[in-house]
C-alpha cells in the first residue's frame, strides 16, 4: 500500500482535499511547520504547486485545514451526559486536545495560528460549552471559560514542542536555565530547579488545568 505522501504506481492519484491534507500532516511530522511549504507539498503529491491553489487559496487556509484534522474526535472525550462531574468531563476534553496536538510534530504551532470553523472544532467547542452551560454556568461564563480552557491547553501544549528537541526528549534550554540560576543569586528559583527544569509536561499541565477548573468551580458558586 502507498503511503499518503508517494504517489501510486502509473498515474499519480487524483488531486483532491482529503489527500491534500493528509499529505500535508505526513510532511508536518517528518520535517517540522517551518519545512513544509507549497513547493515541497506539491512535489510530495507529483503535482504542478498551482494545483494546490484549487483547494486552499493561501498556506494558511492549508494550515486551517490541518488544524481541523487534528481536531478529529477530541470532541469525543466529553462522553454523555452524566458521564462524570462537569469539570472531569472538561478536563477529558482539553487532555484529548493536548493529545490531539502532540500528535503532530508542531501541531499547538499550526493549530494556534488558526481559526477554523469546520466541524470538528466546533464540535469540541460546542461539546465544552454545553458541558459547562449543563453544569449550571451563564452562557458568558461559558464562552469565556470556553477561551480559557483552549488558550490554557493549545498555549502549554505549544511551550511543550518547544522545550523538547525533535527525537531526543530533551529539554531545549534546561541546561541553560540552569547554568543561569547557579550563577546568580536566585535562592527560591534554585530550590525549585527539579521541577522548573522537568520533562514531566503531563504533571505540568495537570497542575495548570486543576487550578483552572477549581477556579471556575468557584466563579460557579
């Protein structure tokens, strides 16, 4: 079977949306948003770049377009009515989220620089929202808690590929932070270094989303 980037034997499969788009996340993870461009996407699909025109206009309408992909079943998540307390049922929603973007290398940077409104973003959107407006929230509360929760998740998710090196698991800067704290007089920053400098990004962001949801449990009162 050929893999979504090589075109099949013979004649080169048919240019549509679909495989456009699965092309495009294929060469995401193997070299990264700041490789993969029009030129490279077109040659990865043997077609002429102007082709690609007839479905995204600009890179960013591409992007969009990958980003919703991502966004496939995060929605999911949330399970049925009744299926947890309000703010077990949010959280499930933004860990399948983070999870849905460390699936793709660079994947908080495309979706970030996006706004899509196909479906399975607004299918999780709508899935948070109407968590929160069943738990007893005001519709502002919820929209507003519906920025937060996104913001909160895809912005720690985006400082989380960018801490670690592609393949090694390392923390980018962790031996620079360190050499700066010991060089200096920074004694609560020092004692604190284990965790300031740990790979653990999943004890991190479940620090960070309980802080959240507690918050919005008393906003709810």
């Amino acid at each position: 079977m050929s893999s979504p980037s090589s075109p099949t034997r013979g004649r080169p499969a048919r240019l549509d949306r679909a495989r456009t788009v699965r092309t495009a996340l294929v060469l995401l993870n193997e070299s990264g948003l700041d490789a993969l461009t029009m030129r490279r996407l077109a040659d990865a699909m043997d077609v002429r770049a102007g082709a690609l025109y007839r479905y995204f206009a600009t890179k960013q309408d591409l992007l969009t377009a990958m980003a919703e992909r991502m966004a496939d079943k995060v929605a999911d998540a949330a399970g049925p009515t009744g299926d947890g307390d309000w703010s077990e049922r949010a959280a499930r929603l933004a860990r399948a989220l983070r999870t849905a973007l460390l699936a793709h290398r660079d994947g908080a940077r495309v979706f970030a620089g996006t706004h899509s409104t196909g479906p399975n973003t607004l299918n999780f959107a709508d899935s948070l929202v109407g968590v929160l407006r069943e738990a007893g929230f005001g519709d502002d509360e919820a929209a507003r808690a519906l920025y937060a929760v996104t913001s909160f998740t895809v912005g720690h998710t985006l400082e989380e590929q960018a801490a670690l090196r592609p393949g090694d698991g390392e923390p980018a800067d962790a031996g620079v932070l360190r050499e700066a704290v010991t060089a200096g007089t920074y004694p609560h920053l020092a004692a604190t270094l284990p965790v300031l400098t740990s790979t653990d990004f999943t004890a991190h962001f479940e620090f960070g989303l309980r802080l959240l949801l507690d918050g919005l449990r008393a906003v709810r009162r």
